[in-house]
C-alpha cells in the first residue's frame, strides 16, 4: 500500500514539475491575430473586441509591434519573444482624437511607427530631432495604415536630451499641426 501512495505522489510530482515547465508554451499571448486580439482586449485600454483592426504585424528582432485601429484611433501593441519563442505583451499605447499618429516605439528615437485612420488628411511628415531632419516620408491619403521606421546615424545631444518635432502637411502642402514633444 505504501508503495502504490509513494508512487501516486511521484507521479503527482512529476505531473506539477512537467505543467510548470510546458505552462509558458499553452500560455500563448501575441503569436496570432486571435491571440493579438485578446490580448488588447485584456487591456485596461481596451474593451471592445469588434472595434479592432489590425493594419500589420511586424517583427524586428525579438519583438513583435503590432499598429491598429480601437474605435478607429491610431493604436499600437508591443510584445517581446520569450525564451520558448512566445510573444508576451509589453506595452500599448492609443491616442483618442487623431487621424495619424506617431509612436515612438519603447519611448525611443530610433524606431517610430505612424498609424492611421481613413480620415487622415496628411499627406507628408517631417520628422526632426534637436532641429535635424531625421525623417520625411509621403502618407497616402485617406489610408487606414501604418508605416514603421527605423531611423540611423541619430545624432545624440548629451547634455540636453532630444526635443522631438512632427511637421504634418496636407495635399496643397499646408501644415496640418506641429507636435513637440
């Protein structure tokens, strides 16, 4: 008898060790777009799962960015792959109000990501960082989309931080708004 209850509990053991190892892989949070999808819903930001339009799913390196549309708002979602090659969430932003945003991705300058909605009206973005020009690129409009950017040879400014611009420009290349941040 004593044997078959040691034998019950090593296998109740193993069986605890064997689901703490493989938990992280059922656990699968940003791999697919239905997981995507729940994830932004599972966020204090985001409730409605019907008002979610992925635009793209981009990989660089071991992070997974993907922009969308939460009730026609320019948005974003960050994961990072974890060591069993799962995407885990990281960090989302939305801006309420806009039809084209700019996210600087992780609150750096040298990855940007600029979401739209179909009433954008900007055509042309500038991007300046400490009064240098370090992007400029034409938007399609009206376009739900996104474009990501990586930006080279940023210059730093050591003992001032960065002072951040967008110039946005409509069709007849008036300027729709400047943002400073």
């Amino acid at each position: 008898m004593k044997k078959v209850i040691l034998g019950i509990l090593s296998v109740c053991v193993v069986l605890v060790i064997v689901g703490l190892v493989l938990r992280p892989i059922f656990f699968v949070h940003g791999n697919n777009k239905e997981n995507i999808i729940n994830v932004i819903n599972s966020s204090d930001l985001f409730k409605n799962k019907e008002s979610i339009k992925i635009l793209k799913i981009i990989d660089d390196k071991n992070e997974r960015i993907v922009p969308f549309l939460y009730n026609n708002h320019p948005s974003y979602i960050l994961f990072y792959k974890d060591k069993f090659g799962n995407y885990k969430f990281e960090h989302s932003e939305t801006k309420s109000g806009e039809s084209l945003s700019v996210f600087p991705i992780k609150l750096s300058l040298d990855r940007v990501i600029i979401v739209s909605n179909y009433y954008n009206n900007v055509t042309k973005l500038i991007m300046k960082a400490n009064d240098v020009k370090i992007l400029e690129d034409e938007i399609s409009v009206p376009n739900e989309t996104a474009s990501f950017y990586k930006i080279h040879n940023l210059l730093i400014q050591r003992d001032h931080g960065y002072h951040v611009e967008y110039e946005l420009y409509d069709k007849e290349g008036k300027p729709v708004n400047k943002d400073v941040d």
